[in-house]
C-alpha cells in the first residue's frame, strides 16, 4: 500500500525547506559581522591609498 501523507504537513515541511535554503543564501550574502566588515573597508582604504601614491602626474606632461 501507499504512503498516507498529510498535505499540510507536507506543505509546512517544503515551505520550512525553502526558508532554510533563503537563509542560506542570505548568510552567505550579508554574513559577515561588524568587525570582519570593518577590517575589509579599511584594507580597501589603504589599498586605494597605496594606489593613488603611486599615480604619476599627467600636469607636467607638454602636450
């Protein structure tokens, strides 16, 4: 015989799944926390700085 299965269990049970695979993506999206997130931006910050320290002058040029 077949498998009796409750179509409002069944509806909660995939409607609970597909949250948890939302909140998956989410955490992978905007998991990072205030502390990692600072770090990021200010290494972004001296990188940018390095960056632009070593741009050369295009004032100068006679053209």
């Amino acid at each position: 015989m077949a498998e009796i299965v409750n179509l409002r269990q069944a509806r909660k049970r995939r409607k609970r799944e597909e949250r948890a695979g939302q909140a998956e993506q989410n955490r992978a999206l905007f998991g990072e926390n205030t502390a990692v997130r600072k770090q990021r931006k200010a290494a972004e910050k001296r990188h940018a700085q390095l960056h632009e320290a070593h741009r050369r002058d295009t004032a100068d040029d006679p053209d």
